[in-house]
C-alpha cells in the first residue's frame, strides 16, 4: 500500500531512496580547497540553493564570504568537487539559475556597497558551477535577537527599516527581488545598521524568463502570490519585509499567507503596537500586508511615505482573533482554532471509505508549494516492510459521504502527489471545520495538512496539526512519527526520538518504525544507535532494503567497504533495479580496488537509467583506470551528450 511520509526535506542524495537521511558524500567543499584565488577556510551555512564559506581571498589578504551555487534538487557536487545537473531532465534548469545567480552578482557588484544591502566584491565559474564572494558581514542575525528579545522598541525598528528601503530600492530598480526577506536574512551589526544577505538563491529576475526555477517561500513572510511563479514584483519583497515588522512589534510573525487566504484571523498592526509606535507607521505595516498584490503599496518609494506619515494608509478590516503573541510566545494564531493544528508529514494509511476515489474535483487554488514532491512526500513501496498491515478503522453504519467531499478528501490526502500545497492545505482545511466528520478522519485531515505545510517548509505548523492528530487519535503510530520527523527538520532530535520511542511502542511490529528512528540517530550522527534500529528493523523484515542500504552507508563511513559491499548485495537482492544501490555499491567496489565489479554494478546503473549522465561519467572514469581509452572516451561523450555542464 502507497504511504505518505515526511521526509527530512532538500539535501538528499539522488541515489538515496525515499526517506533516506543523506550522507553528505558530493556536499560541502574540505577547507584548503581553492576557488580561483578564493581559498575554503569553513562553511557558514548551507540552503537549499546553495552552501555559503567563509574564505580567504590570498591576493588582497582579506577574509570573505562565497556563496556557491548548488541546488540541492537539481544539482550535486561528484568526486573532483564537480558540480553537476542530477539527470539531463533538470539541466536546462541548472544552467538557467546558474546565470540568473551570475546576473544577480553583476547586479549587487554594481550597486557598489550601497547601505542595508550586502556588497558584493567579485563572481566567477568554477567547478561547474558559479561562486559569488561577498563582504564577510560581521554582526547578529535579526530572528536571534526577536528570540531573544521577542519585541523591538519603536527607535530599534525605525533605525533598521531605512537601509532596508534604502538597498530593496536600488535592486528593485535594477529589476530583481530578493523573495525571501526574514528576519533570519537580515544581519544586525555592532552599530545597529541592517545588512540583507542571501540574495543568491535563484531569485526571478522581473523583465527576463516568467517560470521561476522552483517555487520556494517562506511562511509567515512570504505573500500568497508567491505559491506560485507569477504576479511578484517590489510588492512581494514589501509584504515579507512588512512581515518582518510585524514580528518585532509583536513577537510573532503573521499567520501564514495560505491560511489567511482562507479567513483571515491576522490581528492587525494598529491594534497589536497601539500605544508603542506611531499610528502611521503601524498602518504602513497592515498596507505593507494587505493579502491582495495589488491593493498593497507598489514600490518601496511608495511604501516608505506610508511609514513616515506623508501618506495616510488605509486602516485595514479588523480581526476578532486573539493577539497571536497572547497565544503563543512563538507562533501567531492558527486557522482553524487551536482545537489541533497542522498535518505535514504524510499518513501512511488511506481514508477508509474512499481509498480508491480518483482526482474528480477541480483543483480549489492555482500554484503552491515546493515543487520537489519526492523529497517531502516520498511514497514507500509495502513490499519494503513484513510488519502486518495497518489497521483500518471503519464504521458499521458509516454515513453516506458526498460527492464533494470525496474529492475534498482525494485532494486533502494526495496519494497521487498531483496537487499542489496550496490545493492540499485549502481542503483539508475544509474538512476540519465542516461538521459531522468523524474523529479518526479528522485526525487524518489534520495529519495530511500537515504533510502539505511540511513540503512549504512550515515545520512548527506541521507540529501543531500533528499535535492535533495525536489528541484526536493518540493510538495512531504514525502521527507519532510524522511529528518525529517534523521535529527531525527542526534539529530537535530528542523529540523525535522520543515520538519514535512512542509509535514503536503502539506497534512494535512495524519495521519501518525502527528504521525511521535510525535515520534519527543517523541524521544526528549517532551511528551506533541507528545500526541498533537498522538490525532490529531487520530481524522483523529480513529483506528490508532500506535499513541494509543505509548500514552501508555507515560502513562505508567508517572506511569499511567490504562490509558495506554485503549490505549492498542484500539490498540489491530486494530491489535489482535501484539506481542508487548500484551506484553506491560500485564507489565501495572502486574503493577497495575491484574495479571489474565497479564497472559491472555501472553497467547495471546505465541500463536502469540510461538518460543519467553520471554513470556514464563515473564509468568513463574507471575505464580510463583499467585502460580502457575508448570505452573512456565513448563515456565521457554519452555524459556530455546528456549534460552539456561536463567538462
């Protein structure tokens, strides 16, 4: 049976399966490494559109920042610190976000240093990839300080918003956004001056190509607009910075845009700052909100004598929500009310009564979510665990269910994984608040909502409606474990093994509880712990391929290739047609010098996906070692056939 899980989000490695914690074989660069004369000292943090170094610039002996261009869905870095496209289906995508972080740098070096915006000194091609070095920005990130500090005096915002204008002023004019202003992109320095960063992660540029590379956003900053690809412009990056506002007035950031779209319970900034800032600027931020892209200031000109009082804006419709800072220290109000909260991490069973309804309904909303569904949502085959089959509740006199809700329910589970975030969250919303459903599909509406704020990088939403699950149905294990896994994405690691502790303790029998706990542990570098699942998983399911792959990933960590070569051949006898097995067995086969049985486990790759340039390249490789020069050479030109990046 199909299953919905929620997986650790972008970063996983292309010959993982789903599910898998990535082992970062092709991630960051070693220190000592060189960039044309831009030496590798540390890493100072990684996205999912690229890893950010601190670096050494040798000819003019400075310390920098270099941000390099890897998108982790697209794109991962081979042995010779390569980058490349995952499959010649994402190519084209690669190349053009390559150039559009190219003219971004252009862009910034051009503005010269200008105040509240980060200067970049240089850009270059490298690697296959491009790199751009910027100053080294000395200072605290905003979100630690609203951590720390909850909300802001009036003086503090006042004197961080100018530069912040000032800079967005000047990329606007130029014809970028930024699109993904937070306080988390907002450093603060010793003097209280403002610097936005991260302007390098395949932004849209405004005159040039409408399809964005991928949908990315973040919740409660981010415009509803941007669920989608289109209709963003200087308004988008005036309400995430309005959102920003926000939360240092009142120690929380609004509600997510999606939600609100659905009734909106965002207590407006005129009531939340009463008192404490000037009426005018706090009607700025509600403008600055405002959910519709037109009815929003324009341009940050416009926006900016809004703040300053010149121009009046309108007062904006008033919300009888509690104040979100009054519910929560952390989080702003949900919707609907904290009767449970947000579902996203996929269930693995299926609504009882309507398993088999197809896609009827017309999908509710345009556009959503990331676009990277098998990362977020993975579907795992049953064949992988010979635990028993889930339980199914059902009624002995289950109520006819309507046509309309049926599809709302299709839709709210996505087991098909054909709609989109926005789609999902809008009709398992639906089915929360309309009356008459049982408990146990309730449970599993909030659990799905869940999965669908999980795939929109909203991981405490996803909580709360996992929170909610569990108080609906506390003897479903798998909430237990999409909350896991949820507090997995957040670092929280005890957490989520103390879920796993709980859902294995509801059915011991499942294999696949064991082996989630172990990605745990491994995801935290315990590796001792998560061999411990994996060979409990494996005393209960013999054949599971996932935990015998993933001990030969730790093997192979340890330096141990010929027991990582065993784990291999188990798992490759339960799946003979996964790309990655292979891929991963021929590395442990050319490490230990046996490369006859490196080629041959290639072979097998190639005729699995005969359109992936890297087989075809690894192999061009080992021919070259063995002597073959031909066969090398026919390689490297199928791989450069399918992937014009090689070199």
């Amino acid at each position: 049976m199909a299953q919905n899980t929620y997986s650790a989000g972008p970063g996983m490695d292309r010959n993982a399966q789903a599910g898998d914690t990535a082992i970062d074989t092709f991630g960051t660069l070693p220190a000592g490494a060189r960039v044309g004369r831009y030496e590798i000292v540390s890493v100072l943090g990684r996205g999912g559109f690229g890893i950010t170094y601190r670096a050494r610039d040798v000819q003019l002996a400075r310390d920098v920042a270099l941000k390099e261009y890897l998108p982790v869905h697209f794109a991962e870095r081979h042995t010779n610190q390569h980058v490349l496209p995952r499959s010649t289906q994402v190519a084209a995508d690669f190349t053009w976000g390559r150039d559009r972080f190219l003219n971004e740098a252009r862009t910034l070096a051009r503005l010269g240093g200008v105040r509240g915006v980060v200067a970049v000194h240089d850009f270059l091609k490298a690697n296959g990839t491009a790199y751009m070095v910027m100053a080294l920005i000395h200072g605290e990130p905003l979100d630690a300080i609203l951590k720390r500090e909850r909300r802001l005096p009036f003086a503090v915002l006042e004197r961080l918003i100018h530069p912040l204008l000032d800079g967005l002023e000047r990329v606007h004019a130029d014809g970028f956004l930024h699109r993904d202003i937070k306080p988390g992109n907002v450093i603060v320095g010793a003097d209280g001056q403002p610097t936005l960063i991260d302007f390098g992660a395949a932004r849209i540029t405004l005159h040039d190509r409408t399809q964005s590379l991928t949908v990315i956003f973040t919740p409660g900053y981010a415009p509803f607009e941007q669920t989608s690809a289109s209709g963003q412009g200087p308004w988008t990056d005036i309400y995430a910075l309005g959102a920003t506002l926000y939360h240092g007035i009142t120690g929380a950031p609004p509600p997510n845009a999606i939600e609100r779209m659905l009734g909106d319970r965002m207590v407006a900034a005129v009531d939340a700052g009463q008192g404490r800032c000037p009426p005018a600027f706090l009607a700025a931020i509600d403008a600055a909100l405002v959910l519709k892209p037109e009815d929003r200031p324009q341009t940050i000109a416009a926006w900016r004598r809004m703040l300053t009082g010149e121009v009046v804006a309108a007062p904006p419709a008033r919300s009888q929500a509690s104040p979100a800072w009054q519910a929560s220290a952390t989080a702003p109000a949900a919707v609907p009310p904290p009767a449970a909260s947000n579902p996203a991490y996929a269930p693995r069973r299926r609504w009882p009564a309507w398993a088999a309804v197809g896609c009827a309904a017309v999908a509710l909303l345009v556009g959503g979510g990331y676009l990277a569904w098998s990362n977020w949502a993975a579907v795992k085959p049953a064949s992988q665990t010979a635990s028993a089959p889930p339980r199914e509740r059902t009624s002995a006199a289950q109520a006819p269910v309507d046509a309309a809700t049926m599809a709302l329910r299709d839709q709210c589970a996505n087991m098909q994984r054909v709609y989109t975030s926005a789609v999902v969250v809008q009709a398992c919303t639906r089915l929360i608040q309309s009356d008459g459903q049982p408990s146990s599909d309730r449970a599993r509406a909030y659990s799905d909502r869940g999965i669908a704020y999980g795939v929109m990088g909203d991981h405490d939403a996803a909580i709360r409606d996992f929170d909610a699950a569990i108080r609906l149905e506390a003897g479903d294990p798998q909430f237990y474990e999409n909350r896991a896994k949820a507090y997995a994405s957040k670092g929280q690691i005890e957490r989520a093994v103390a879920d796993y502790n709980q859902a294995i303790a509801i059915d011991g029998r499942d294999a696949d509880l064991l082996v989630g706990r172990g990605d745990i542990h491994l995801q935290a570098g315990n590796t001792d712990p998560a061999l411990r699942d994996y060979d409990q998983a494996i005393k209960l399911d013999p054949g599971n391929a996932a935990a015998r792959y993933k001990r030969g990933l730790i093997f192979a960590g340890r330096k141990q290739f010929e027991q990582a070569i065993r784990e291999y051949d188990v798992a490759i006898q339960s799946a003979p047609n996964n790309f990655g097995f292979h891929t991963r067995r021929a590395e442990a086969h050319t490490a230990i010098g046996d490369l006859d049985r490196a080629l041959a486990d290639y072979d097998v790759a190639v005729k699995v996906d005969p359109r992936d340039a890297t087989a075809y390249y690894r192999r061009s490789l080992l021919k070259r070692r063995t002597g073959d020069t031909a066969g090398a050479e026919a390689d490297m030109r199928q791989a450069k056939l399918l992937d014009p990046n090689i070199k």
